[in-house]
C-alpha cells in the first residue's frame, strides 16, 4: 500500500534509525524526514540512504506553526510518527524553556496540523507519539512501569514529554485524532551523540579522559538497543490499538556502575589492553538535582499483544555498540569537534 509517513527528528540518534527501518523495509511508502538539525541532528546518520527514490528530508523547527502546517498540506501524510524532542536532562535543567517550546508547543502544533490535513477523515492515518519511561517518575528497588502506572515527572525533561503525552491522549479523547503512545527505556547503540553515558565513555576511554559517574553509581536503568527500537516502532505503528499505549523496554536493567565496568572490560578487550586499565579512568562526580534512583520498564503488554522481543542481550547490544564506534571513529571525531554539523550545507544547498 502507497502511503506518506512523515517521521519528526528522523536525524537524530534514534530517528535515523526508525527512518532508516522504515525507507529500506517499505519501499512503497514516501518517508519524509523532519528536523530542525540542532546540535543533536545529525545527516550523516543517514548518508547511506539519502539517494533512495523514497526518501525525502526537510528542515524545519516544530515550534514553527505555520511552517509546520505547509509541510503537510505540501506532503499529506498519511502517518506521523513523532520523535523529535529536546531529551537531555542535563540541559533542561539548565535551560527548561527550550524544553517546553519543542517538546509541548511542537508537539500541539504537529496534532494541529494533521488535524488539520485529515479534516476529521481519519481512515487509514496514525499519529505515533514516542515518549519516555522518564514520565512515570522513580521506582524503589523493585517493581516495574507498566501502561497504568500513574505520572510522576520530576525533571524538566520528563514533565515537558509527560505534558506531551497528555496532549496526545487528549487530541484523541477530544477529536478522534487516531493516535498510538510508546514508552521507551534508556536507548543505545550505534549513531549516538556523545553526551550521553555509554558513547561518552567510549569516547574518554579512546582518549584517556575520565569517566564521570554521578553520585555513588547505583542509578539503575533498564537498556533497550536502538535498532530493537526502531523494529517496535514499526510494530506499534502497524499494528497497535488506536488510542493505546506500549512500554518498550530491553530487559535490561544495569546498575550505572554496572554498565560502566562492562564496557571497560570489553572496551580493554577489544583495544588489546591489560583488563582494569579503563576501569582506572571511573570518576564519581557531584549528583545532578532531582536524579530518580531507578527505572524499569514492563514490556508484557507489546510482548504479548505484538510479539515484540529485544533480539539482543545488553552485554551483546554493548559489543556491537563498542564494535560501530571503534570502525567509526572518524564519525565521533566529527561529531566531537561539531564539524558533522557543515554536512546539510555541503549536501543540501
């Protein structure tokens, strides 16, 4: 079947890969990729497959209501699946505003806009809003977030993206709008901007730098592989109830301590050095305000009703991670000294 699915923040780090799983597994579908391309976009993710016939990209900011609303009366999606999101917690609480104008504001300007192009006819079309396990708070030392656990943001970030969660929940409830909801763990895996925990200190390890830790190290994550992502991406989007939610997680909890001597293990490993010389480089560093102790996903749901399962264990998924980033150094060079931001200007003006 012929279809047009915009995906928004297709340049980042998880968007180029719901892209990339959507361009080569649908050859039938348009896929138009939307980014504002702000530090975290990156085109060269993308390089591989930007020359397929069915595969278009354009820049454009969320927060730009008119814009936004051109771009679909232009391409008439038939689908949208919503990734774009400011989503380091660090920065939010540095600069919460900017969170509320991408993650809130854009958000209501894409439903308005479908709102809009669809005209109340909403056969065949789906709004997929990807979200975070960040929404539902902290847990203790046990249990797990399923799809009724109660809202409990505590960051900037999470309360910005539980916001958007609302906004979507309500388009439906109050305009029929046809919408499906995920809930993602902690993401990795090959493309990922180093700011965040594992391509950071794959990054210092390369470079003898230390490796920061925040707070006593037992902050507790489950991890979920980018490209297992991508793939229930897809299945919540084809397959999913309208109106619903799903959980997608790794199962895959690690403490961040954990994690981090499992990748200097295989790190030392795989660089042929003596085992212990990158655990040397562990920092603990001051705690961030309002970090939550712990989170852990339940899948059940997805698992049960659409048969998804991570393909990968985390020590696995760590390997091939380690594996991409070491074959592509010269993309973390790139990225590390802001030079992959020159490519939209080299390939697209």
């Amino acid at each position: 079947m012929n279809k047009t699915i915009l995906i928004t923040g297709g340049a980042g780090f998880i968007g180029s890969h719901v892209v990339r799983q959507f361009v080569t597994k649908y050859a039938a579908y348009q896929i138009i990729n939307l980014d504002a391309l702000t530090y975290a976009g990156n085109l060269e993710n993308l390089s591989d497959i930007e020359d397929l016939p069915n595969y278009t990209f354009v820049k454009a900011d969320i927060t730009d209501e008119a814009h936004i609303l051109n771009i679909f009366r232009e391409y008439q999606p038939d689908g949208v699946i919503h990734l774009a999101a400011e989503s380091h917690v660090d920065r939010s609480i540095t600069n919460p505003t900017a969170f509320v104008m991408t993650n809130v504001i854009g958000t209501v300007n894409l439903l308005n806009a479908a709102r809009e192009i669809w005209k109340d006819n909403f056969e065949g079309k789906r709004f997929h809003h990807v979200s975070t396990d960040e929404v539902f708070g902290a847990l203790g030392d046990t249990g797990q977030f399923t799809e009724e656990t109660k809202y409990d943001p505590h960051s900037p970030y999470s309360a910005s993206k539980a916001s958007s969660d609302h906004f979507v929940r309500a388009y439906h409830d109050t305009y029929g709008l046809p919408i499906v909801l995920t809930n993602c763990s902690n993401n990795y895996g090959p493309n990922h901007f180093p700011e965040k925990l594992i391509p950071l200190c794959i990054h210092n390890i390369l470079n003898n730098k230390p490796l920061p830790i925040y707070g006593d190290g037992k902050y507790t994550r489950d991890w979920l592989f980018v490209i297992d992502h991508a793939k229930a991406i897809d299945l919540v989007f084809h397959n999913g109830r309208n109106g619903d939610s799903y959980n997608v997680g790794g199962f895959n909890e690690w403490q961040n301590i954990d994690l981090v001597n499992e990748l200097c293990k295989q790190m030392d490993k795989k660089l042929g050095r003596p085992v212990g010389t990158s655990k040397q480089l562990i920092t603990y560093v001051k705690d961030r305000p309002g970090h939550d102790l712990r989170y852990a996903i339940d899948a059940t749901k997805i698992n049960a009703e659409l048969g998804y399962r991570p393909s990968v264990t985390f020590e696995q998924g760590l390997s091939k991670t380690i594996d991409w980033f070491l074959a592509n150094q010269e993309w973390l060079d790139r990225v590390t000294s802001g030079d992959y931001q020159q490519y939209y200007e080299k390939q697209y003006k």
